[in-house]
C-alpha cells in the first residue's frame, strides 16, 4: 500500500524552520483544502491527483527542503501518525 509522507516532510520543515507550521498555511500556499491536507498528513487521503502532489513538492522547495517525488510516497502497511 502507498502512503503519502506530508507528515514527516512538514516534521521536517518545522525542524527546518524552527517553528510549527499550520496546515492552513500549507492549505493556502498550495491551494489544497485543510480537509484533504489533514487526510494527507494521516495517511488517509480520499484521493490524490497529480497537481496536488506538484504543489505540495513545490511548497516544501520554496521553503529550502530538499525534496524529490519520491520523498513524497513510500510503500508498506505501517500505521499512520496520529495528527
């Protein structure tokens, strides 16, 4: 099973940043809804098109992550993080 990684990437840019970072900042800097960014970032999302993975790639490398698309996937059953 495939599962988005928007969890650890935002982990990683508040680390990056030094400060938490609000999905409605990521909602209104990449023009995904709140609702479908909290389903990303629990690893349910109900669906996923290719914009919006562009988007999120955009946003995490405007704010100096350096990030991949395959940093935004990985593969296995493991459970999702809490939010």
């Amino acid at each position: 099973m495939l599962r988005l990684n928007v969890f650890a990437l935002r982990t990683a840019l508040e680390s990056h940043l030094g400060h938490r970072v609000p999905l409605r900042l990521i909602a209104d800097a990449t023009g995904i809804s709140q609702n479908t960014l909290s389903g990303m970032v629990r690893g349910v999302p109900r669906h996923v098109d290719l914009a919006q993975l562009e988007a999120l790639l955009a946003y995490f490398r405007a704010q100096g992550l350096q990030v991949e698309a395959g940093d935004l996937l990985t593969e296995g059953d493991a459970p999702a993080p809490a939010s």
